[in-house]
C-alpha cells in the first residue's frame, strides 16, 4: 500500500522580468515545468494514492495560464491513475481568508481530485482500508486529530507550522493558520502524517514528513537552498509504503539553477581588486552564470567602493544571467559608547548570537546549528537593505 507525498506547488509563481518567448514569466514557466515532470514521476511510480499537502498555486486568484496548467496536469494524473485516490488540500496560500470568497481549488473536482479546501474532512476509501484526515490552512484553529479505529490505515494530511520544527524565519514571512505541536500531531498515532508548508523536506518522525516544495518558491529561497546543501538533499516528494513504515526521497532536478558563488571578504582591498575578485568569482561557476540565479556575498564592502565598482561588468552579469544578484555587506561599524571613552558597539550578528546561545530550547535541539540557522536568517534579512545592495542597473 504506497502512497506518494508532495506539496507546495506554488504555480503561478513570478520573479524577476525576464520573459518566456510566449509572454509568460520565466519562473512561472520554471516552476510549471517542475509540475509537470512530478506528475511524470508520480505516474511512473503508479502508487495506490496520491496527496497534495497544500499551496497548489502561490496566490489566491492565480493566473489563467497558472490555473489551465494545473487542471491539464491533474487530468493528465487521474487519467493515467484512474483507480488512484487523488487528495489535495489548501494552503495558506491559494485559500482564500474570507468565507464569502470562493476557492479555485474545488475547480479541480472536475478534473477527478478530491478536495479539502473549506474545513477538515475525513475521507473513507473501504476498498483500499484507508482513512483520511484531511486538514487545510483555515482560519478557525486545529481540529481534533483523532484516528478511526476501524481503518487499516490511518492518515492525516495538513498543511501548517510545527514551532520547533518549522524555521522561525518561514513562521514570520509565511505564517499559516495553523499551528500544531508535535504533541498535538501525535504522530506515533498514524500510520503516515503528510504535512505541507515548510519548503525543505524534513523528517518530523519516522513516519511524518514534510515533502518540502517542488522548486525555489519560498521568501527565502537562498535559506532553503543552504539547508538542503547541508543536508545533502534537494526538491522532490515522498513515497511511503503504509504497510511496511518505509519511506523513500525521491528528489527531481531543479528547472533553474540556483547557484552561490564563493563569498568574497573585500576589507583592505581596492576597487581594482574587488573587481577582479568578482570576475574570478564568476569564471569559477561551473557551466557559468548563464541562464541561472546566482548570487555573490561581497562582505566588508566599504559604500565607497561599491559605489566605484565595475557597473558594466555587473550588467553584464545580469544580463548572461537570469538573475544576478550582488549581495554586498558593509564592514562592521565602531562607535563611541558612553561617556567615558570609546568602546566597540556589539554587531547585530553578535546580539543574535548572544541571544540564541542563552536561549531556552528543547533538549533535542542542536544549539549550534540553530545559532549557524540564526546569523544565516540574518545575512539573508541584510542582503535586502537598501543600502547595503549594488545597483547593478547603474
């Protein structure tokens, strides 16, 4: 008894202004050529029943072109599987927050797909012994999340926040609805525990998973790729067999490259040297910057010498690549504290530190990682201050 695990489709998804030759957004376009190789996937592996943990589109009132893909790939999934249960349930996302609005997603009962977009439903499905507690990001709180004892299999799909387990960063840029305690979750009740939101795939407990996102559709997209690369994981979805408690990853391969450049620590350089730094930097990328989102760390960065930089080069940059972003940070500054004499301010980073370190958490977390989790969130939240970024545009 298998069943396959993905979520956080975000179709219709846009950034930057680059064009497909059609007019549509070239991210857009990304990330429905990452749907549309998950359903190949998904067909390929023919499993007994298919979930879709929410945030099937990035907005509410998605695009036409966003919504035609979707119901064109839904289709394309129940035809293939027809004897497959297909589930989806909303996300903060693409549900809409007033009662009086309705949602896209029921569209898609047309297509074959059981959907769970108002309030929690549990689904029966005898001929396969399988129970179903769908749960989606509604306003209204956690429903009770109890098992039916005369199911086989018991499984409970929902997308929302886990504290502890769901970054911070993603619970104040992305806050869901729901907010559920591992506690509450009681995982070692079900037989799977589908979960949708986080954008990284991560293991809640043996046998409760978020499957992470299928592409880069997240505020943050450069902390997801950081914890992935350290993790030694990717994008992709999940299949578990219900009757055996084994699961496997399966990862997909990005559409877009994301790609981060060595950093370059620029105190004592000059303006010469910084640009031939970026230079090297970019020469380095293996099969170069074209068509790809990169980004290059320039730390200790004088405003003077950013203001002298190689502008021609960097739009050069910006042009081979679909996006390029030169993320500069200035050099620490040192004021005079008190009235006593001079004395060196702490950083912000330090501030973080300090705070995470002495922080209360709970005895299965590793405070290291969570500090090295806490300055990343932190460089990542600076690199969009106006101040401290190059107008590659000049």
């Amino acid at each position: 008894m298998r069943l396959i695990h993905f979520s956080d489709l975000h179709l219709g998804f846009r950034q930057y202004q680059r064009l497909t030759p059609g007019g549509i957004n070239q991210r857009e376009a990304d990330v429905a050529r990452s749907f549309e190789y998950v359903v190949g996937q998904v067909i390929e592996l023919a499993p007994d029943v298919v979930m879709i943990a929410g945030d099937v589109f990035h907005n509410v009132r998605p695009t036409n072109p966003a919504i035609l893909h979707a119901f064109q790939q839904l289709v394309r999934l129940t035809r293939a599987l027809p004897d497959t249960p297909v589930i989806a349930i909303g996300g903060n996302h693409d549900t809409p927050r007033s009662t009086e609005t309705g949602g896209i997603l029921r569209l898609f009962q047309q297509a074959g797909v059981t959907v769970v977009d108002q309030e929690a439903k549990r689904l029966s499905f005898p001929e396969l012994g399988l129970s179903v507690l769908a749960v989606p990001d509604v306003p209204g709180g956690l429903p009770a999340l109890t098992t039916d004892p005369s199911a086989r299999y018991n499984v409970l799909l929902l997308h929302g926040a886990i504290p502890g387990i769901t970054p911070e960063f993603v619970s104040i840029t992305d806050r869901a609805a729901i907010e559920v305690s591992p506690e509450e979750l009681g995982a070692s009740r079900w037989n799977y525990v589908a979960l949708g939101h986080h954008h990284v795939f991560t293991e809640v407990a043996p046998n409760a998973f978020y499957s992470g996102s299928i592409d880069y559709t997240s505020v943050n997209p450069w902390g997801d790729r950081w914890e992935e690369e350290k993790r030694a994981i990717g994008k992709g979805f999940v299949e578990f067999d219900l009757e055996t408690g084994t699961h496997r990853f399966h990862r997909i391969p990005p559409s877009r490259p994301l790609i981060e450049l060595e950093s370059i620590w620029a105190r004592g350089l000059t303006v010469g040297e910084v640009d031939a730094r970026i230079q090297s930097a970019v020469e380095k990328c293996p099969g170069g910057i074209d068509d790809k989102i990169v980004r290059l760390v320039v730390r200790d960065l004088p405003r003077h010498i950013a203001r002298d930089l190689d502008h021609r080069a960097l739009r050069e940059y910006k042009r081979r690549a679909l996006h390029f972003h030169l993320d500069t940070r200035r050099p620490e500054v040192v004021r005079s504290v008190g009235v006593s004499g001079p004395g060196r301010r702490p950083s912000l980073a330090e501030l973080v530190r300090d705070k995470l370190q002495s922080r209360i958490i709970e005895a299965d977390i590793d405070r290291a990682t969570l500090v090295e989790l806490g300055l990343q969130y932190l460089r990542d939240a600076e690199s969009v201050a106006p101040a401290a970024t190059v107008d590659v545009e000049g």
